[in-house]
C-alpha cells in the first residue's frame, strides 16, 4: 500500500512560480524507468505521486505543458524548469513529481514501471561511496552561497 503521511500535501516548483495543492491525498505512488521519463527529467528514473484531477489544484501559477505523447502530457514550471505534472489521457487521473512535494517523504513508491529502460547501474547506487554536502562544500564558500530555491512552504499561510 502506498504510505502517505498527511492528508493536505503542498508542493511546487524551485523557483516557486507554480504551487500546488492536494485537497484530498493522493492514492497511489510509484517510480518510473521509462525512457520518456528518463528524457522529461534528464534522470535515470521520475517518482510520481497522484490521485484525481480535482484533488489537486494550483495555489500559484500554473505548469507549461508538453505532451509528450498522443496520450500524455506532462507539466512543469516555464520559469525554472522543474518537471511537475504527469497526466495520461481519459483517466481523470493527474500526478505530481514526489520530491517536488513540500515534505519529500510524505509519500512512498509502491510500484516501479518501465523496468525495460531501467539503467543498469540504478541497482548499485546504494552501495556507492557515500558523503554528505557538508563533506565536500567547503564551510567557507557555504557562508557565501544565497539559495534561489523556494522553501518548502507556502508563503504567508
Ligand atoms: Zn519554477
Ligand atoms: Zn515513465
């Protein structure tokens, strides 16, 4: 069963352009190794979380679309690039990038697809020498680094 830690789950984009909300929780969960997946990200793979078109609505802005298929489009912010949106045609059916969500662990993947194109390194990641930002970031060049990215909020709510 798809995990899914609260019911109002927010989200948006890096820039925070475009801000979504989940009205009611989303009901299924999964990652993709597809190779349209693989290209709409620039990843090996994209994590998706989504549920019913009217349980989800933008707060702030909305996605440029892409469609990528006949069947699908996808959506993500005109200004930063974030990829956002996932819809497959006649299901009523739309998902949301699952680290573009405000809490990234809100929800967990119960399924994978297109384990066709799944690369193969994917399965080794985990047992690849592992070091934190801090590890390599020297402390002196991370007082001077300023984020651009949106914080994981909405602003003023
Ligand atoms: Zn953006
Ligand atoms: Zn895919």
């Amino acid at each position: 069963m798809t995990e899914v830690r609260s019911d109002r789950l927010t989200g948006g984009c890096q820039c925070g352009a475009v801000r979504y909300e989940w009205t009611e929780r989303p009901t299924h969960a999964s990652v993709c190794h597809c190779r349209m997946c693989q290209k709409a990200s620039g990843q090996p793979f994209m994590a998706f979380t989504g549920g019913r078109r009217e349980h989800m609505r933008f707060t702030r802005g909305a996605p440029r679309l892409f469609k990528s298929s006949s069947l699908a489009e996808r959506g993500f912010c005109g200004a930063c690039g974030t990829p956002l949106t996932y819809g497959f045609e006649g299901t009523g059916r739309i998902s949301v990038t699952m680290c573009s969500l405000d809490d990234p662990e809100a929800v967990r993947p119960a399924m994978q697809y297109g384990v066709e194109s799944k690369v193969s390194w994917f399965d080794t990641i985990a047992t690849l020498p592992a070091e934190r930002t801090e590890d390599w970031l020297p402390a002196e060049t991370a007082t001077r680094l300023v984020s651009h990215q949106h914080p994981d909020r909405d602003m003023g709510r």
